[in-house]
C-alpha cells in the first residue's frame, strides 16, 4: 500500500512539473474601435482570431482584447508592441505610416477601382514584400490587411457636395498621411488632422466642418449625429494593418505560428465580409 501510495505521489509531481513548464503563451490584441463584434470589423476580427487560436492550440495560446484605445492612442499602443508589452495591434493606415512612412502609397486617390482588385492587392505579392518592408524597417511582423472600413466617402456640415468646387474652404478632418491632406488640399479644402478619438467633438463643436471615411466607420463613430451630408465619392480605399511583435511570434513554435498565421487570415476575411452587410 505504501509502494502504491509512493508511486501515485511521484505521477502527481511529474504531472504537476510538466503543466508547469507548460506555461500558457498570452497574446494582448489590442484595437481603437468598440468591442461589437456584429457591428465593427476590428471587433470581429479580434473575435475571431481569438476563438481560433484559443481552441487550436488548445489552450497553449490565450488571447487577451483590449479594444476602444483601453492602452493608449494608436502611436502609443504601436510602441508598446515594439518593446513587446503588448503583443498585438491593428493599425489604421495612418497609424502604420508614423513607423513606416511609404505606407501612404496605398491611400493614392482613385488607384483601386472595387473590392475584388483591392482584395487580390493587399493578399497578393504586393501585400507580401509591402510586410516584408515594414518588418526590415520598422521591425512589425505583419499578420494581414484588414479592411478599414472599405471605400471613403466624404460628409460635412455646410453644404452638398455635388462638384470639386464645392469643397473650397471647408475644413475637413484628415489623419496625418500626407496623401490625404494633399487631397484635400487640391479639392480646395484646408486639411486639419485630428486624432480619431477626438473626431465626433471636432465636428459637433466645429473646429472641422466634415471628414471622410467609409460608410461603417461613420456608422462605428455615430458621425452621423454632427453631419449633415453625406457625399458617394469612392475616392479612396483604406487597409488596417495588423501587426505582432516580432520577437513573439519568432519564439512560437512553428505550429504555433500555423495557428495564428491561420486565424489572423480567417480574421481578416471576418471584417470584410462584416463590412459589406453593414
């Protein structure tokens, strides 16, 4: 009985050992939006990704969401992937081009004619040496493009737009990509940047007179209680970027990296697909 007792002893600190050294690996996945999974792309692919890869690894790998700008502004939150306090981030096009500045060549005004091309673009070989760039330079791992929201449209609070003229003078909202300002600049218009966060109070006070984004991101955003017109322009489509830190995701084992590799890709297609319903 004692020999029995001995041996199931050891077999518990043998289990006990082995669960210990496998220590679960913590991904913090962070973005700006609300966390509504049904109503906001970034939320579904975070939730998404997080679903896949919990259950995949089987448990190996957890993930942690912390959305609506819970750990900083974008250029804050990007830094804390560098130094690896946060493991993961989905970058707005203007968040990415503060690291990595070439990224504003893809907001070139009217170069992407519909989703099926933009789509093909960003999955294709010039998304791939596009993440092989911005990793030798700005020392992101690339996950995948998601979709900001698809094409931009352009709303205001003073007046319909109906020709280019009508934009002279009036104050829109831009990130802080030069492709944008100069856009507006050449419509007429004085480009102002402005943080996202403070978009809504810039509009309803009237420190901008409009902005542009895509339809769901003035959706997300409730622009549509300080705005009064709303103009189809398709002028612009616009990607997210999303990034690990790359020292994490080169200490993952190669499943490891399978999987997250995998979930961020069935993410991605998420957000678009939720994009185009909404």
């Amino acid at each position: 009985m004692k020999k029995f007792a001995l041996m199931f002893l050891v077999v518990c600190l043998v289990l006990t050992s082995a669960a210990a050294f496998a220590e679960t690996k913590t991904i913090k996945l962070a973005h700006l939006n609300p966390q509504q999974p049904f109503e906001v792309a970034t939320a579904a692919m975070t939730a998404v990704f997080k679903s896949m890869v919990e259950a995949e690894s089987n448990g190996a790998l957890k993930v942690d969401i912390f959305p609506a700008g819970q750990l900083g502004n974008e250029r804050e939150t990007m830094e804390q992937v560098k130094l690896g306090v946060v493991q993961s981030y989905i970058a707005s096009a203007g968040g990415m081009a503060a690291f990595y500045p070439l990224y504003s060549i893809v907001d070139i005004p009217f170069a992407i004619p519909n989703y099926d091309i933009a789509w093909k673009g960003y999955d294709g070989p010039f998304g791939q040496h596009l993440a092989k760039e911005i990793e030798a330079k700005a020392g992101f791992k690339v996950l995948g493009y998601g979709e900001a929201g698809g094409f931009f449209q352009l709303s205001n609070n003073t007046r319909a737009i109906t020709t280019v003229a009508d934009m002279k003078g009036l104050k829109m909202r831009t990130m802080t990509l030069p492709s944008h300002q100069n856009l507006m600049k050449a419509y007429g218009a004085a480009a102002t940047p402005v943080a996202w966060a403070e978009v809504y109070t810039a509009l309803q006070t009237g420190v901008v007179d409009g902005q542009h984004n895509p339809i769901p991101i003035v959706l997300t955003g409730k622009l549509f209680e300080v705005q009064k017109y709303l103009t189809i322009t398709n002028h612009l489509y616009s990607s997210y970027c999303w990034v690990m830190n790359k020292d994490f995701y080169e200490k993952l084992d190669e499943k490891e990296r399978g999987i997250v590799d995998a979930a961020a890709r069935t993410a991605i297609i998420a957000g678009r697909g939720l994009n185009r319903i909404i």
